[in-house]
C-alpha cells in the first residue's frame, strides 16, 4: 500500500501529527461558537423554575378573605302576595327593630340567617341590652 501515506506497520508519524492538529482545529470551532451566556442559562432557568414551584402553590392556597354579605333589614309591612318590603342596610337600622327582625328569623326557622344578623348585630352593636319583658 504505498501512496496513501500508511505502511503495513500503521500510520506515519506525520500522519498522526496531522490528524491531532484537525482535531485541536475542530475542538477550537467548537469552544469558539459556543455562546458566552450559556453557562449562566441552565441555573438561571432551575432558580426560575424553583421559585415558580415555591411561589404558586402558597398564593393559590392562600385564603380569600370573605366578602361581608349586605345584610338588610326590611321596612314597613310584608303583606302575603304584595309587593316585597322595602329593605335598608342593617347599619341604617334602629338597633330595636333590628333586634326584633333577628327574633322574626329564629321563630320562622331560618337559623343560619338569624346567626349572620346576630354576629353583625353583635359587632355595631356590642353594649345592646334588649328590653325585657
């Protein structure tokens, strides 16, 4: 085989030499191309990810503070199939008559709804002492 360089003991030396520097060529192409912020991107995008992880779930878990329901009071007469009753805000409200509409509500069963007027009641009005009998 003569011509290509090689002998039947293997490649020259100036062979290898050769081969070794197109290698050092081609590995220097590479660690040229690379791009300089590359090394920062991989922590970066786990730091990111870390404090999405962290930080979703605690907001979705936090508790939505509850909305005070208008509680009202209504006026004048309800007549059985008239129109309803003219109705204003409990804070509006004379605290007797308001205490009396939350006694209206315990003896028509709607205890839930007495309990909503009650704690509210309870907070405008914390020194009521309803008039005995």
């Amino acid at each position: 085989m003569t011509g290509s360089g090689t002998t039947p003991e293997g490649p020259s030396a100036a062979h290898d030499a050769r081969v070794l520097e197109a290698a050092r060529a081609a590995g220097a192409r590479i660690r040229d191309r690379r791009r300089p912020g590359l090394s920062w991107g991989v922590p970066l995008a786990l730091a990111a990810g870390l404090a999405v992880g962290l930080l979703v779930p605690a907001l979705l878990q936090r508790k939505a503070e509850p909305v005070p329901a208008v509680l009202t009071v209504p006026v004048g007469v309800v007549t059985r199939g008239g129109a309803p009753a003219k109705e204003i805000p409990v804070e509006q409200a004379p605290a007797d008559a308001w205490y009396q509409y939350i006694q209206q509500l315990l003896a028509a069963g709607e205890i839930a709804e007495a309990e909503r007027h009650l704690h509210r009641f309870v907070e405008l009005h914390p020194d009521y002492h309803p008039p005995s009998r």
